[in-house]
C-alpha cells in the first residue's frame, strides 16, 4: 500500500507491516488525521519491541513522512503525507433529522457536500479530529469504553461534528474517546449530528460536554481555559466573562490557571505528574515557599512510592505548613489548641480544671458628703450654716425640684433648685 488516504489505512499498513491484527495494532497507536497528514502516536505506556519501532519507523521515510517526538509529552509521532481524496457521492441525512438542503443549495457551495443533519452511519474514515484536543491522554481508560460499546453493539449516543472544510468529511467535537473506541473496535460507521457551528460555539460545546460529564482533569482544564483566553480575545477579554459564559466564578478560573505554574516548576515535575493533580492539591503545593519546594517535593514523592497515589490537598498542608503542637504543663499530652492560664499552657481538659488565681478587687467607697464624725458632732451651734446634702428629687404633682437642706440633727429643710436660663 503506497498511498494512505484515512487512518483506516494507516492501522492497516501497520498491521500488515508488523504482522498483527489491527486490534492489537490499535492498542500500540493511537491514529488519527489532520489535515493533510495522518498520524500515528505510540503513547509512552505501550511498549514496541525495538525491530518493530524500526520497521515503522523506516516505512516512514520510504512513504515520504516525518517521525517527531513531541516536547510536551514525550510521545513518538510517525507522520505520513495524505494522499487526495477522489470525489464522493453526496452524503444524504436520515429522515429522522433535518434534512439535506436543496439541490440548488448544494450548487451554491459545493465546497461542503455534508449538510446538518443526523447520519445513523458515518463513515469512521471521513471524520476528522480537531485541531485542538482538549484531552492529552485520550487513550486512557479507553478498554473500558470499548467493552461497553462492543457489549450493547453500537454506539448508543451519537457523536456531534460539523462540516469541514475538506470536502466530504466533518471535524469531532463532543464524542471524541467513543471515536477512538469505535476505531479500535475497527467498525466503519458510527451514528452522527452534523451542525454548523462557528470556531466559538463550537470550542464552547465541546468544553461543556466535558464539564458535564467531569472527564477532563484538573489540568486538562486549565490549558482549556487558557486556550479560549487566548483565541477568542474579543468574546472573553477577563476572566470574569470566560467565568460568566460557563456559569463559574472568576475565582474558579484563576484557581484552575493557576495550576499551569506546577508544569514550569522543574522540582515539583520531576517527582509528580501535574496531570494527577487537582486543582486543591495545586493550591496547597503552590502555597509553599520557593525555598521550601524541594522539602515538599520529596516528601510527596515519599507518599507516593509509600501509597501509590498523590496525597490529598489536606495532608500536602500539613506538610506544607506543619502543626506546632504545645506539651501540657499538667498531663504533658501534646496539644494544638492550648489555653492559657496564669501564664502556663494547658491542654483543653486540663484547662477547665485548673482555674485562675482570684484577682483582688479594688473597693470603691464613695466619698459622703460630711463624713459620720462630723455628722454626729455638727450642730446647729457648731455650723451655723446650713449644709447642702446634695439629694435632689422631684415633687409628682407640681414637678417641681428641690434639694434637701441640713439646718441641725433631725431638722431640714427644701429649698428649690434654680436652673439657669429659667424665669
């Protein structure tokens, strides 16, 4: 085979080239078309004995492809030029749907033969993947998915697309894992929506699909997030409108962008996949110092090799920002929380038995007017001058205020009060 015109082709040549069945050729590649190319990436978990790898590797060069491993994830891609297209008959949507435009419609544009519409079977071969994968690791899980598909015998929920500009095929969105599955599975046709839909619309669905059903990571998302930001400046210049449009906070999107720092950081990478993180655990992991990054690095490389998975975002906490526990002075149990009390610390228990020394309270005597000895020996004779004893009180019937008078023991007299200012 000299010419490679889909993916079907591709996982066929490699099949024949390797000697196996294409099921098992499509567990070692992952094969997909772009325009212009179709291609073929060995994810880094599968494992290809070295004369296979150079037999692919050679067909590559005779067949005028390219073999290029990608920086960000370290997968090998084996390039190959697409051989074009010989015209087809127009596909014609189901009934069941809307259906295909008129005969002088399709003269208008003959440059898209596939009109809206719903296609119960869709050839595998004519859809085409999207530019931008929301996903890196679609593969993964994937047997899952295939065992489903082959137990019920079809693929129950149709995949959505909308019309590509190479003529005859369409672009996946939503429904791009039951795609693989469906290749890998070999079958040829699968049930489809067709819409038209612009760059923005059409990016926006397949996000939502994947909010829905909560398939995408943590750190999936983040590159999402910053995808948008960055195409569609004009329909998301903030976060906040990115946020608003998908029914989140702005809080919601800076946490997740936030998540990107982990991949630039060099020491927390090379012990941990940013990948397996969530957006909690990040948040914990970039709240630490830098100077304090290689400390908790090996720390989380420590919990994994001990537990197989990352620690959760409380115990990165800890570990970040360690608890100080405090010695009781009483029972000498260590404690978080201590109380205080006369200036020693103790444990919660302890606490409520041991009860502060009584504080003397400062007596408070008002100073009388004439002191009793005076009282006592003050006469009329003594003090000729009355004595003003300061008491005041208001009579109910006429409201008027009077103020008693001392004139001698057992004698007094009122005297009204002159406020000033009245007549």
């Amino acid at each position: 085979m000299s010419e490679i015109k889909s993916a079907t082709d591709l996982e066929n040549l490699f099949a024949k080239l390797l000697n196996k069945s294409t099921r098992e050729v499509v567990g070692l590649f992952e094969f997909f078309e772009d325009e212009g190319h179709v291609i073929a990436v060995q994810p880094r978990k599968t494992y290809l004995e070295q004369k296979d790898w150079m037999a692919v590797f050679r067909c590559t060069k005779d067949l005028g492809g390219k073999v290029e491993r990608d920086e960000d994830t370290g997968c090998w891609q084996f390039k190959f030029p697409k051989a074009p297209v010989a015209p087809k008959q127009d596909l014609v949507p189901s009934p069941e749907k809307p259906t295909s435009p008129s005969p002088s419609t399709q003269q208008e544009k003959p440059e898209n033969p596939v009109a809206p519409g719903y296609y119960p079977e869709f050839p595998v071969d004519r859809i085409l993947s999207p530019p931008f994968t929301f996903r890196h690791a679609i593969g993964e899980d994937i047997d899952t998915l295939m065992t489903e598909i082959e137990a019920a015998g079809m693929i129950i929920e149709p995949l959505i697309a909308r019309p590509s500009k190479t003529v005859g095929h369409v672009e996946a969105g939503p429904g791009e894992r039951r795609l693989l599955a469906a290749r890998r599975l070999g079958m040829k046709t699968v049930p489809l929506i067709v819409r038209e839909m612009d760059d923005v619309e059409f990016d926006r669905v397949r996000l939502l699909e994947n909010l829905a059903r909560k398939d995408l990571s943590d750190l999936e998302l983040a590159h999402v997030l910053q995808y948008l930001l960055q195409k569609y400046p004009k329909e998301y210049p903030t976060q906040e409108a990115l946020a608003q449009d998908f029914g989140k906070t702005q809080g919601w999107v800076a946490q997740h962008l936030a998540m990107l720092q982990l991949e630039k950081d060099e020491i927390i990478t090379r012990v941990i996949k940013p990948e397996k993180l969530s957006e909690f655990q990040a948040r914990e992991i970039l709240a630490a110092p830098p100077e304090k990054r290689v400390e908790v690095a090996e720390k989380i490389a420590k919990h994994i090799e001990m537990e197989g998975e990352a620690p959760s975002a409380r115990e990165i906490r800890k570990i970040v920002q360690p608890e100080i526990r405090v010695k009781c002075v009483r029972c000498g149990a260590p404690t978080l929380r201590p109380v205080e009390v006369d200036g020693q610390q103790y444990c919660q228990v302890c606490s409520a038995v041991v009860k502060p020394a009584p504080k003397p309270k400062a007596e408070s005597v008002p100073k009388p007017l004439i002191s009793r000895v005076e009282y006592e020996s003050t006469t009329l004779e003594e003090s000729p001058e009355p004595i003003d004893t300061g008491v005041i009180f208001e009579c109910p019937e006429c409201h008027e205020t009077y103020t008693i008078i001392h004139v001698a023991r057992g004698k007094h007299r009122f005297q009204p009060v002159t406020i000033m200012g009245d007549e």
